[in-house]
C-alpha cells in the first residue's frame, strides 16, 4: 500500500506564502509524474501543478508565476511553493503520484487564505 502524506496547510493572509509537502511511502524514481490538485467546496477537483519524471513542469493558467512545483526522488517528495495567495486559492489541497497502471492520492490538506 502506498501512502501520501500532505503538510504545510493553514491560514494566511492575502499575499502570503505557504510551502506544502507530500511525502511518500514508497520511492517515486518509477513514477510518471507527481502533482498537486486542489478542490474549492461546490467545485470540481482541479489540477494545479504537475511535474513529470522528466522534470517537465505544468501550472494551471490561475497559479502560473506564483506557484513551483519541485520534486526530491531522494526524499520521495514532492513539494509546492505557493506565493502571493489569494483568497480565490483556498481549497482543499491534494497531492498526486501516478504510475503507468495505478495511482495515489494524499488525504488533502486545506489551505485557507484571508482577504
């Protein structure tokens, strides 16, 4: 069984930043991608941030040049900076690990910024 364990969550303030972390059970050198999605109450789940075993990275177009996704395959880690947060980004946040055949996902942790 895998696990994803996200942290980092909380309160913050309009403009403030946040680090989240998700950490895995199990090494990601073999891994697709890993990735970051988040899901606001009465919304769909959407997709943030992903970066692929290549280092190939990709952002929702409403987090581009505040957020960065980075990976540690030493660690089994994947991380996301987030910067300049607004109110509009408060959800619940889940991290994502995904094979050829199967895939993971965190508990999610919420992320709650104040205007």
């Amino acid at each position: 069984q895998v696990h994803l364990v996200e942290s980092g969550g909380g309160l913050v303030q309009a403009g403030g930043s946040l680090r989240l972390s998700c950490a895995a059970s199990t090494s990601i050198l073999s891994a697709k991608g890993m990735g970051w999605y988040r899901q606001a109450p009465g919304k769909q789940r959407e997709l943030v941030a992903v970066i692929t075993s290549g280092g190939i990275t990709n952002y929702a177009d409403s987090v581009k040049g505040r957020f960065t996704i980075s990976r540690d395959d030493a660690k089994s880690a994947v991380y996301l900076q987030m910067s300049s947060l607004k109110p509009e980004d408060t959800a619940v946040y889940y991290c994502h690990l995904e094979y050829i055949v199967e895939s993971y996902w965190g508990q999610g942790t919420q992320v709650f910024v104040s205007s």
